[in-house]
C-alpha cells in the first residue's frame, strides 16, 4: 500500500486537504503585531503609557489621553497604512506596509457622535422584539 492519506481519511473530513495545510501551516507561525512579537508590542505599549503618564501628573483616562497613546504608538510602530487585496479566487488579505516618504504621517482620527446616548450601566438593554400580530 502506498503510504499518505487514505481514501478514507481524505473523504470523511470535515475540511478540504487544502484548507487542513494551510491552517497547519499557520499554526506554527507566531503571533506578529505590526511585525513585533506580542512581548515586544507590549512592552512598547507599556512604555508610551508609563512616558505619558509622567510622574506628576496623575493618571488620566479620558478620550484625549488615548488619542496621545494611539498617536505614539501609530508612530512607533511605523506610521503602518493598509491595503486590500483580493485574489482570484475572492481571498481577500489585507497587508500592512509602512508609508517611507521621510515625512510622519498624520494618524487616523474617527470621532464618534455619542452625543445623543446616555452612559453605559444607566440604561437597560433592549429585550427581544415583541412579536408583530
């Protein structure tokens, strides 16, 4: 008998042949954040809070004190920018590439209308819908 995978084996799963080596493949790969390791990213998060945070100022957590650590962090990291792609087969990947011009780029900034809503824990969540008659 010829050794590999059984007719058996190939047919009864429950993925194609394919999909099972991918994502055997990119299991063994390590967890990269913005090409940092999660230890190194981290570290780097911890230390732009820790510089931000100062030792006499006390710490603030409010939206501009965010805005300052994501700011720091989107340029420590690399001023990174994205770009979809979308393959033949429909795959779509989204790749990361850092924008070298020789000037910083501005980080991007969404601000979120929450005007109009009441605090979080102050108002009840909205059951399920009443059946219409």
């Amino acid at each position: 008998m010829l050794p590999g995978p059984t007719t058996a084996s190939i047919f009864c799963s429950h993925q194609p042949l394919r999909v099972r080596r991918r994502a055997k493949a990119q299991a063994v790969q390590p967890l990269r954040i913005h090409g940092l390791s999660l230890d190194q990213y981290q570290q780097l998060f911890r230390s732009l809070v820790e510089q931000e945070l100062g030792p006499a100022e006390p710490p603030g957590r409010g939206l501009e004190w965010g805005r300052r650590i994501k700011e720091q962090l989107f340029y420590a990291v690399g001023c990174p920018r994205y770009r979809q792609l979308v393959g033949p087969d429909g795959h779509v990947r989204v790749v990361e590439y850092a924008h070298r011009t020789g000037h910083r780029q501005a980080p991007p900034h969404y601000d979120i209308d929450t005007g109009d809503e009441e605090p979080p824990g102050t108002k009840e969540a909205p059951g399920p819908a009443e059946p219409s008659p």
